[in-house]
C-alpha cells in the first residue's frame, strides 16, 4: 500500500491559481485543492462538501481526524456556529485537521484567497 505523504507545507506554497476545476457535483475548485486531492486521495472530501449546495458566499470548511474518524464542519466564518457538521466514519486523511474556504461557489485552500 503507497503511503499518502502530505503536509501543511505541500498546501501553504500555494497562493491564487491558474485553472479551476468542477467536481461531479459542478463545485469549481483550485489548482491547491487539486494537488491536496490528488495527493492525499481525497476526491472524496471535495465530494462532501460540494454535497451540501450551501448558498453562503464565504464558508469556512474544517476536516479533523482523530485517529480514523473524522469530522467535517462548515462555518460562515471560523468563529460562527455551526451550519453543517457529518461524521466521516473512516478516512485515512493524512493530516490531523485541515481548512478550506468556499468563496463564491469555488473552493480553495486559506492561501489561496
């Protein structure tokens, strides 16, 4: 099994982007969330939160893993409350937590706004 080697460094080099990419669900995404996809094979995580067809224009998407359980919450902002949160009853998400922006409809890493 290929270990899936991702880090927080791989993400902040990451600062605007050159193409957009649609998912199944038609949630257009950056060239970072791209790498972070392909990287740590989480096609799925852009999945879920395309999914939930929000009509927020700034939505501050947070993954945390403990262990091989995850939970995925959305906020308007990183202190609001919480509007969406889904058990992810397993994932081998390589990082403990991340956080993703959806900006008008198009989801990116926190560099990249």
């Amino acid at each position: 099994m290929e270990t899936k080697l991702l880090q927080q460094s791989d993400l902040d080099q990451f600062t605007g982007t050159e193409n957009y990419y649609k998912s199944f669900l038609g949630l257009l995404y950056t060239d970072g969330i791209a790498f972070m996809a392909e990287k740590a094979g989480a096609y799925w995580l852009i999945d879920a939160i395309a999914s939930y067809h929000r009509k927020e224009h700034f939505q501050v998407w947070t993954l945390r893993r403990a262990f091989s359980v995850g939970t995925l919450v959305m906020r308007e902002d990183t202190n609001a409350s919480v509007l969406v949160r889904q058990r992810i009853h397993y994932t081998d998400f390589p990082l403990v937590q991340i956080k993703l922006y959806v900006v008008d409809g198009v989801l990116m890493l926190p560099s990249e706004y």
